[in-house]
C-alpha cells in the first residue's frame, strides 16, 4: 500500500466573539480539547490579570507604554479598547499559521473580528455565539460577582449592539447546552478543514 493521499491546505484563523457571558471561554475549551493541534492566539492587554490568569497563557500583560509601541510598530492584526482597557492581537503567529497550513482559534470581540475578517478575507472564520436568552446573560453576569450594576448595565448595552453584527459572521451558536454547543463548533471546524479552495495549488498562492 502506498502512502496516504493528502493536500496541503492554508492555516484557517478561526475567531469566536459574542457578549460577555455568553460561554465563549467554555465553547473555546471544547475546541481545543477536541482539536489539540488548534493553537489559541495569545492577546496582549492592558487590564490586569483575574483571579488565576497568568502572564503569556490567558493574556500578555503589558503596560499602556508598551501597548502604544507595539501599535505603532505594527505589531497587531487588530486592536481595540474594551471596558478601558487595551486589546491587541498579535499578527506574526496568525500570518505563519496561514502560511503553513496550521489552525489558530481566537476568543475576541465583533470590532476585532471585522478587522481580522477584512485582513484575512476567506482565511478567517467567524462564530457569533449567543446566550439562550438576555434574561439568561444577565444571570449569569450577576451570578459571577465580579462586576456592580453599572457594569452589568454597559455590558448587556454592549451585549445588544454586538448582536447586530451577526450577520457579518459566518456561524452562530445559540449557546444553551454546553455539550451541544461544542459539537456544533466541532462540526464547523470539520467541515472548513475541508474546504476544497482551501488546497494549497502548487506554484500557486
């Protein structure tokens, strides 16, 4: 018997966004428990870490100083302020995952999203998740703890307007039970892994 029969592909950047509270972390959990080749883009912020975060695994946290030079170096796909604070996305490792046929998996918000989605153009996936209902968002964001009522305020505010850009994305998950959730995501990985103008032609882009 011969080899296996394979193309080379381009890396798929694959983005996940949708409102705070919504399950993205636990969806993004999913993936890459299912798909460990995935490598997570690594932001960088300004906000300080959270309970168990960790410099260079959650976030690369960094000062408003160092922020503002990596900007201006052109060091970011994307960027924006969210709730005061700072959000970068390294290009470097998005650009070699394209260009050699590996995955990345982002976790960002609908302004990063449209950036990379301009950048990337059929490279760039995109998955809006959703909460079962706004009733159900603002439980969870209460239940957390972490945040007061003029916070949770600006967040289902900013909840509302992000649903507005679905239509920019190419999936939804309606996020209502965690283990359905992630085998829809898991099927959209799959089935874009298989995109036929996905192939690399030889001597070709």
């Amino acid at each position: 018997m011969g080899a296996d029969f394979a193309f080379d592909r381009h890396g798929i950047i694959f983005i996940v966004s949708g409102p705070s509270g919504a399950g993205k972390s636990t969806l993004v959990e999913g993936l890459m428990a299912r798909y460990p080749e995935l490598t997570l883009s690594v932001s960088y912020t300004t906000r300080a870490p959270r309970g168990t975060e960790q410099n260079g695994r959650e976030y690369h946290f960094v000062d408003t100083e160092r922020f503002r030079a990596n900007e201006a170096e052109g060091e970011f796909a994307e960027w924006a302020e969210v709730h005061g604070a700072l959000y970068g996305t390294p290009r470097a490792p998005l650009d070699d995952a394209v260009a050699e046929g590996r995955d990345m998996l982002l976790d960002i918000d609908v302004q990063g999203a449209r950036r990379l989605k301009h950048l990337y153009r059929d490279s760039a996936v995109a998955i809006m998740v959703f909460p079962p209902s706004w009733a159900e968002l603002e439980r969870r964001l209460r239940d957390r703890g972490t945040d007061d009522d003029a916070t949770i305020t600006r967040r289902l505010q900013r909840a509302h307007a992000e649903a507005e850009e679905v239509r920019r994305y190419d999936y939804w998950i309606r996020n209502a039970e965690r283990e359905a959730s992630i085998a829809l995501a898991t099927s959209i990985v799959a089935a874009e892994r298989a995109r036929v103008s996905r192939i690399v032609v030889e001597g070709g882009p």
